[in-house]
C-alpha cells in the first residue's frame, strides 16, 4: 500500500491554498484525489476537476453499492465522499493521492490506511477571522457563511484526531510548516 495525504479544515481555512502549493512543490508525487459531492457546481468548476457532480440519487446509488471509500452528509441533502476508484486510479498512475476532505472522512480515511496515511488539520487562528476570510471570498450568501461558521467550530473539536495541526495565521510559515511535514513523512 502507498502512502497518502489527508488534509481537512474549516471552509475559509487556507486548505486549497495549501494543497495546491503543495501540489506545485512536488508536482512528480502527488495526484489530486476528486471528491464526489451532491451540490451544485460553482463558479468556473468542472466535473471531473474540482469534484465529481453527482445528483442527490447518483450519490445514494454509489453508497448502496458500496463505492465509497468514506462519505457524509455535510449538510442536508448535500453530500461529500471520496471513490474508491479514485484512488486506485491514482495508485495505478503510480502517484500519492492527496485527499482534501471534511474532518470526519479524515479520520475515516487515517483509520482505514493507519501508518501508511498522515492526517493534517489546518486551522485557522480564530472563528472570527475565519469567518472574515468567507466574507472576503465572497462566494457564499450570508447565511451559508453563518453555515459555514457554525460548523467550523464542529470541525475545529477534531483536530485533536489528526496527525498534526497547522494554524494558518501566516501562510508562508504554514506553506512551509506543511512541505516539512509532508517530505518527512514520504521520505520516512
């Protein structure tokens, strides 16, 4: 079994920007895990690229048949789950599939692969900036920020489940501090 990547943290957290450095610093080892997710594109997103876009009844489909490494129901009738044909898929590329998921299919994900999986938790320096941050991004109404809040303080009581925690109050100091780690691990 190869070696995989679990990154998780509040919407707003710094994660993506994080996963996607990580991804150009070592662009030869990583390969992107796709999550499939019941909700609606945004923006410029693309299927097969950000997430796969499953209608409510293709994603029951694919956990009735048992297809799902992990998955939740993030909110109500909004699911997130990661295939597990995709990460044979990335296993088969001969790549470390990097997984950006919620905190429970984090911990999922780390039970299943134990040692051979490091979990990594970026949090942000307080709810309230994280909620500034989701402000800024101004990609959500109002009230999916007020969601969005309300469930980062959820997410933040499990980052005590995950392998390290990164607080993301400098990006550059965190870019590094998750390179490191990342390195040591792979080159453990």
């Amino acid at each position: 079994m190869s070696k995989i990547i679990i990154i998780s943290a509040p919407s707003g957290s710094g994660k993506s920007t994080l996963i996607n450095y990580l991804m150009e610093q070592m662009k030869d080892v990583f390969q992107f895990s796709v999550s499939a997710t019941s909700r609606a594109p945004r923006g410029q997103e693309q299927n097969g690229v950000e997430y796969y876009f499953l209608s409510v009844d293709e994603f029951k489909a694919h956990i009735e048949a048992g297809d799902f490494l992990e998955y939740e129901e993030v909110y109500e009738g909004r699911f997130y789950g990661t295939l597990k044909s995709e990460v044979k898929r990335i296993s088969d590329n001969g790549r470390v599939p990097i997984f950006d998921v919620d905190v429970k299919g984090g911990v999922n994900i780390k039970k299943n692969y134990g040692d051979d999986a490091m979990s990594v938790f970026i949090q942000p320096p307080s709810v309230e900036v994280l909620r500034e941050r989701l402000i800024k991004r101004a990609t959500d109404a109002p009230e999916v920020i007020e969601d969005r809040v309300k469930r980062a303080e959820f997410e933040i009581s499990y980052a005590p489940q995950f392998d390290k925690v990164i607080i993301n109050d400098d990006l550059d100091t965190a870019k590094k501090e998750i390179l490191a780690l990342v390195q040591n691990f792979l080159n453990a």
